[in-house]
C-alpha cells in the first residue's frame, strides 16, 4: 500500500469514527419518551403553616367527596395537572411566583 493509499485509509476511517460519535450525540440528545404509567418522584420543601393548610384542605376535600382520607399528594397531583392544561391558571401561578419573589428580594 503506498503512502497515499494508506492516508486515504486512514481518513476514511477517521470520518467514519466522527460519523458514528455524531450519530451518538445526535441519539443522546433526543429525549426518550417516557413509558406510560411511570411516574417521577418531586420533593417539595413547605412551611410549616402551609403543610397544615394542605392537612386541612385534604380533611375539607374527604368529607367533600365522602371518603376517609384524600392524601395531600392527591391534592398536588391534581394542582398539577390542571396548571399544566389551564394557561390562566399558569400566568396566576407565575405572578404569585414573582410576587413571592418581589416580596423577599434583599432578605436573603
């Protein structure tokens, strides 16, 4: 093989490897969907005062639908998946975030 054949070679399989980590990077960075059913745990630190009103809504939400017990989570799941459906109920969620936000600006 001449040394020009052999640095053809060589370049040849040097595009091929780039090609192949492309092809990977391109897989990597496109988001696999999640199987139905699976669900993603989220851990929310809260006030003490605003646990104790969610422990209330959740007795309010019982004897409201007839049942012993509506768990808090419940509550929260819901909450969730309507703001994520409800553009009204996002932009309330964004100002009392900025509110919040405002309210504690240079007390921390």
């Amino acid at each position: 093989m001449s040394a020009a054949e052999d640095l053809a070679d060589k370049a040849a399989r040097l595009k091929s490897r780039q090609a192949k980590t492309v092809e990977a990077d391109v897989r990597r960075s496109v988001p696999t969907p999640e199987p139905a059913g699976r669900t993603v745990r989220l851990s929310v630190d809260i006030p003490a005062r605003d646990h104790a009103d969610l422990a209330r809504w959740c007795l309010d939400a019982a004897a409201e639908l007839g049942v012993a017990r509506v768990a808090g989570q419940e509550l929260i799941r819901e909450l969730i998946r309507q703001a994520l459906t409800d553009t009204v109920l996002q932009q309330k969620i964004t100002d009392g975030v900025k509110a919040h936000r405002d309210g504690r600006a240079g007390q921390g």
